[in-house]
C-alpha cells in the first residue's frame, strides 16, 4: 500500500515517480481503456477457451434505448449545464429539500421539460423522464413523482373534467405544489381502514376534514413539510342521513384539500403540519404530518369520478359496491408502482456499471511472477456480479414490457388488461426493488474498500433506494396480491373461465405438471439442450404450476379448520415464493422474447448469452425445488451449474460492452473516481494530492 502522506517524497526513485505520474496521467486521458489489462483470464477456466464474443455496443444500446432518449438527453444537458444544480456530496436536510425544489423548478420552468402532460398521455416519456432525473438524484425523481404522479395523477385520474380545468397548469407549472396524502399513524398498507374523515354539510354545501386520534394523523406524507400548497387526502366519506345522529360511512374517497396559502405560504387554519424529520435516504424530499381539526372544504373537491355526492347529500356512483370503488380507486393509482419499477432498474443499471467498470479495472493477486490479475477474473467475483447484470437486462425488458401494457391500459381502459397490469406492476415492483436493493449490497461490496467512499454512490444509491420496498405498496404485501390474482384466476380456470395474455400460460403447463415429469428429458444434458428457450420456459412454468396447485390444497385443507384468514397466514411463505416464481416466469418470458425479436445478430447473440445465463442461475438457485420432484436428474442439476458458471465466464468477457450498452453518460455515472475509469489520479486528486 502507498502511503498516505510519505513524508519526504524526493527520496523515492525519481524516475519511477514520474512514470507512474506519466501512467496516470495516460489514464486520465484516456480513461477507459479498451484493452484491459487482463492478466491471465484463464486461470482456473482452461475448459473454457471459446472465442470471445464481438459486441457491437452501439447496436445493443441502440435496440434497448427507449424512443425517448431524446428527452432524457435533454435532462442530462440540463443539469450539465447547470453545475450549482447538482447534489453536492454534503448536504444537510434543508438545504436538500431546497435544492431539490430548486432542480424541479428549474428543469421545468427554465429546461422546459414538463412532466405532467405525459403522466395521463403518453406514460413511457413520463417514465423515462422520470428515470433520467432519478439518476441525477433519486430525491428530486421522488419529488417529482409526488407532484406529478401522486398529487397530480391523484386529481387527473380520481376527479373529473372539472379538477383538470382547474389545476392542471398549476400543478404542471409547479404553482400548486402538492401532497398525495393517503398513510395514517396507524395505518399504512391497509388503507381501507383509514380513520380521517370527510363529513357532508349539506347546510353550507361543504365537507368537514376531521383527524379523529391522533392513529389517524397523516404520516410519511411527500411535500408536506415544505412545499405543498393542496393535498389530496384519503378520507372516509361520511354522509347525513334521515336520523339526524347517525351518519353513512360511504368508504375511503379522495378530497382535494389546501394545507397552504397560495399567495403567503402560511399554514391554513384548522391545519397543522409537522416534519417527519431526517430520514435514512431521500432527504431532499419533505415528507411531513397533517392533523385537521374541522377543516371546511367545497363540495366540489370531492376527487367525484367513482362516487359523487348531490347538492341534497345524496351518493352516487356508477361502482355498485364500497369494495368495488375501493378497487377502482387504488387501480388508478399503479402509475407510481410501474415508476418505482422502471427507476429500480435505472438504480441497478447504475450501480452495476460502477461495480462492473471498477471490477475490470481493479487487480489485485495473481500467478507467481505473472502480473496480477483483474478482480473480476475471480469465479467468486464472476457469481456475484454476472447473474446480476443478466437479471439488469431481464429487468429492463420486463418493465419495458409493464410500460407499455400500462400505457395501453390507460389508452384503452380494457378491463382485463387493468387487472393484468395491477398484478403484474405489484409484482415487479416488489420482486425487481428487492432485488435491486440487495445488489446495492453486492456492488459496494465488490468494491472493496473504495465502495466505501461516499464520491463512489453507492451509499447514497443503497439508502435512496431502500424505501422503494415499501412504498407505494410494501413489497410482502404486494406479492400477497399476486398470489391472490393468481388463485383467483386458477379458480376460474378450472370454472371453465378465459385467461388473460399474461397468465395463459398456467393452461397448459398446469396440464403438463398434472402429468408426472418426463423421465427422459430429465437426464438431457445437452448444452443445446439447455440453452433452449423452451427447457428453460418449461421449467420455470411447471416450478410455478406446481406452487400454485400445491398452495390451491394446502389452503383448501386448513380453511376448515382455520378460516379463510388464518388459512393463508399458515400458507403465507409459500404464497410468497407462489408469486416470486410467477414473476420470474413473466420476466424471463419476457427476455426470450427480446432476445428473438432482436434485428442485429451481434446484439441478439450477446442479449442470448445474458438470457441464458438468467435462466440457468435461477434455476440452479432452485435446484432443490427441481430435484425433490425429479424434474431434472442428478447428472441434469450438475451440468446446469457447470453451464451457469461458464456462461458467467463469458459473460464476463463481454462485461465491459454489455454495461457501456446501458449508455449512462458520465454525469450519471460520475467518475471523478478511480473507480469507472481506472485513472488513480483522479482519486488521488479528490483527496487532495
Ligand atoms: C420516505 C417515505 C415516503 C412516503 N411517502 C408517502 C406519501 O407521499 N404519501 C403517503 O400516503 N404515504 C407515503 N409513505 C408511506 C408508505 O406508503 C407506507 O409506509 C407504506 O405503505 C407501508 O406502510 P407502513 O409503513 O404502515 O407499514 P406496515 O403496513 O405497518 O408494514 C410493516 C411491516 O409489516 C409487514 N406486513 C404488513 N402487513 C402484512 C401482511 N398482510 N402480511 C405480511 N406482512 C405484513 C410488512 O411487510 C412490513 O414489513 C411514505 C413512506 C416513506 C418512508
């Protein structure tokens, strides 16, 4: 190790001091070498010498780049050319939240990007401007997703023509700020027992907002501490009826409610707000309290899409039930379920290139007398980082495909698809932020001692993200969602009911499982074998037909005796795993379908290699799960794991291209650091030499 602070420098060797400044300064200008000093890239891999796989990176990038890069392009220049705009690396809580106003304000009113209007129209430019910003900082993505997603989308989606002609400039210019105020004290993922209140007076034609205990206190709530002029808040509805004491509990609606004075920013009477104080990550975001003591609101701001209440009290509403308008409610609320998807892949993209450009670059160790060899030639460090950047190209396709059914949903509003992206978003996005925020783990890891180093992300990147299992649905929760779609459809399945796209193919590998497994495929060890999209397909959907129809039993077995309610607790693992696998399913369906749609034959074969390399690791990780039923035999299970390393191996041989692929400009990646570029010196200098 060189020391620190060698105390008389000019008693080194002269000369080497200067090549060594001569090296770096090399590297400095020329930063990311394309030759990597490998070392000897064989060790341990002499079975493994095939001809390295030739990437064409711009071809790659070119098929996964979006059709709105050009916004996104549009948001880096911006915050390029603003340089007092970017997030130091020190900042304290209030001076974050106000430069992460400060970034809002201005790539809206100065960049003139404008969120809003994609939000309802055209979701996938939404997203990708959203995935641009949180790469820049994920505080300033999450603020904006409050006002545009949350607060705005809350007014656009729950309201009708009458919210929209009043407060979407405001909203779209930043003039009302706003709050999406549903999580109480007490309640958090079961929001059909909210406790606020909305009380019709049909005397002054308004509704009274009530907190009736201090449980009900608006908790957690995005722009409230600050920034927020107007909230949409979640309330029971509660309406006068003939017997002048009792009151009808209609369910929980949304009302638009002023927190703040336009003009004087003063806390509005019957308001009080308390910040929710310094958090783990996300501290440019003010998340904040709300109490209101009788706080008098006009009828009209009753969000009335899916109820509405009459001049004389009367309800009405198209949904015939409280559970069915609770249903519609939340169903218009996924777009920020799909967001937290589509942006963890941005996160994982992001970490994963650091960690992937450092670990080329890194040497440490090697034969005797040989030069030392690049970390990532270690098999351990190949396991660690080359399944995740094949599960960082499944999820890519993956959300890419939940962006588009969204975006057709919301053209077309076809009721099946509204079902299909409900289960499907709660399910990415549990299943891919999870995932997410356990590589942050990997990838400061796999950095060594320099992971640790605030410039290198990953602390802020690990604890911005951290959150995104919880909110906008806690990732358990949400999975208990998927399984529940998934027995309900399974069910109607066996009534002779359709399934839709996503889920059809539980048809048929439902019969295939009812059948015993093969005993001859199961020895099959062919490398064609299996790298063939249909052994891998067939074994993730007979892994998930199985969970399915085995819970479907179990929970039949114990309802008797435990209840509907006490039944799923003693299931609930396996409904979690249920609905774990049926993800994988879908995203690797999803990838297989990239891979074959994919023009260029460079880019379909290195999008192959990923592909395979997901589907085998996973079914390795799952081994026990095959092997229990023979599904693959003992000389099977062996020659997955062989192929799974070696497809690792190769991958990694192609590392470099398949991160440069995601094309991440350097003021994303920000490489003051030795750690994307390999120059020392830019280290060195930001500690000061
Ligand atoms: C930074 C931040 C920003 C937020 N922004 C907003 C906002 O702008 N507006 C807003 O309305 N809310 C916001 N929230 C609130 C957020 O949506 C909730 O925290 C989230 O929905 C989870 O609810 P909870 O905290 O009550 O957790 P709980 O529901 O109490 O969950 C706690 C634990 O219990 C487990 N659990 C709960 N139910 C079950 C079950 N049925 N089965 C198994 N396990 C279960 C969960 O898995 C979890 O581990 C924010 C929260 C944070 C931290």
């Amino acid at each position: 190790m060189e020391p620190r602070n060698n105390p008389n420098p000019a008693s080194g060797d002269d000369t080497e001091i200067v090549s060594r400044r001569i090296e770096r300064l090399s590297l400095h200008l020329n930063p990311i070498p394309r030759t990597l000093p490998d070392g000897d890239r064989q060790i341990g891999m002499a079975t493994c010498a095939r001809p390295k796989l030739e990437v064409d990176t711009g071809k790659l990038s070119g098929y996964m780049r979006g059709p709105h890069r050009d916004v996104q392009e549009k948001v880096f220049e911006y915050f390029e050319s603003r340089p007092e705009l970017q997030t130091p690396l020190e900042i304290s809580k209030n001076d974050h939240r106000e430069l992460c106003w400060r970034q809002l304000v201005g790539l809206v009113r100065e960049a003139g990007i404008k969120p809003f209007r994609y939000v309802a129209d055209d979701p996938a430019k939404y997203f990708a401007i959203l995935e641009a910003i949180g790469s820049v900082d994920m505080s300033l993505g999450i603020k904006m997703g409050v006002q545009y997603s949350l607060w705005g989308g809350s007014v656009i989606n729950l309201g009708t023509q009458k919210h929209k002609d009043k407060y979407f400039d405001g909203i779209d210019n930043l003039d009302y700020p706003g709050c999406f105020a549903m999580t109480e004290l007490h309640h958090g993922s079961n929001v059909q027992a909210l406790q606020t209140t909305a009380t019709f007076d049909p005397i002054t034609d308004e509704f009274i907002i009530n907190t009736p205990n201090d449980g009900a206190i608006k908790w957690w709530i995005g722009n409230a501490a600050v920034h927020g002029k107007f909230a949409s808040v979640f309330a029971r509805l509660m309406l006068p009826s003939h017997d002048p004491k009792a009151v009808s509990d209609m369910g929980v609606h949304a009302f638009i409610v002023p927190i703040r004075h336009l003009d004087t920013h003063e806390t509005l009477p019957g308001v009080e707000i308390h910040d929710c104080g310094q958090k783990v990550g996300l501290n440019g975001v003010d998340n904040g309290a709300l109490r209101f003591n009788s706080v008098r609101i006009p009828r009209d701001n009753l969000l009335n899409r899916f109820g509405d209440v009459s001049r004389d009290g009367k309800y009405t509403s198209s949904l015939p039930t409280v559970n069915k308008r609770f249903a519609a409610t939340l169903g218009e609320l996924v777009g920020g379920r799909v967001g937290l998807a589509y942006s963890s892949v941005a996160v994982l993209k992001l970490a994963g290139t650091i960690a992937i450009r450092y670990s080329l670059l890194r040497q440490q160790f090697g034969p005797p007398s040989k030069p030392e060899v690049s970390i990532l030639d270690y098999q351990s460090h190949q396991h660690k980082l080359m399944p995740m950047l094949a599960s960082t190209y499944a999820f890519h396709f993956a959300t890419s495909y939940l962006v588009e059914k969204y975006a057709e949903m919301k053209r077309t509003h076809d009721e099946q698809l509204v079902g299909d992206v409900h289960a499907l978003s709660a399910g990415l996005k549990a299943y891919v932020t999870s995932y997410t925020a356990r590589s942050l783990n990997v990838c400061r890891e796999s950095c060594g001692g320099h992971g640790y180093a605030a410039v290198n992300r990953f602390g802020t990147l690990r604890n911005d993200h951290d959150i995104f299992q919880t909110f906008e649905g806690d990732n358990t929760v949400l999975l208990q969602q998927v399984a529940g779609d998934l027995l309900k459809r399974y069910q109607e399945k066996f009534q002779g009911g359709a399934l839709t796209v996503t889920w059809n193919y539980l048809r048929e590998s439902m019969n295939s499982y009812l059948s015993q497994p093969n005993p001859v495929t199961a020895r099959w060890e062919g490398e064609d074998h299996l790298r063939d999209p249909k052994f891998q397909l067939d074994a993730f959907r007979y892994r998930t037909s199985r969970l399915l129809q085995s819970v479907a039993v179990r929970l039949r077995k114990h309802s008797t005796t435990l209840g509907g309610f006490g039944a799923w607790n003693r299931c609930l693992n396996h409904l979690l795993t249920l609905a774990e696998s049926h993800i994988e399913t879908v995203i690797l369906a999803k990838f297989i379908e990239a891979v074959q749609n994919c023009p260029d034959p460079s880019a379909r074969s290195a999008l192959k290699l990923v592909c395979d390399l997901y589907a085998l690791d996973r079914i390795w990780n799952d081994i026990g799960t095959y092997r229990n039923v023979d599904y693959v035999a003992p000389n099977k299970a062996k020659a997955i794991h062989k192929l799974a390393e070696y497809l690792s191996f190769q991958v990694r041989n192609v590392a470099r291209e398949l991160v440069d692929a995601f094309d991440l400009p350097d003021n994303v990646t920000r490489a003051p650091i030795a750690m994307q570029s390999g120059a020392y010196s830019q280290y060195t200098n930001y500690v000061g030499f």
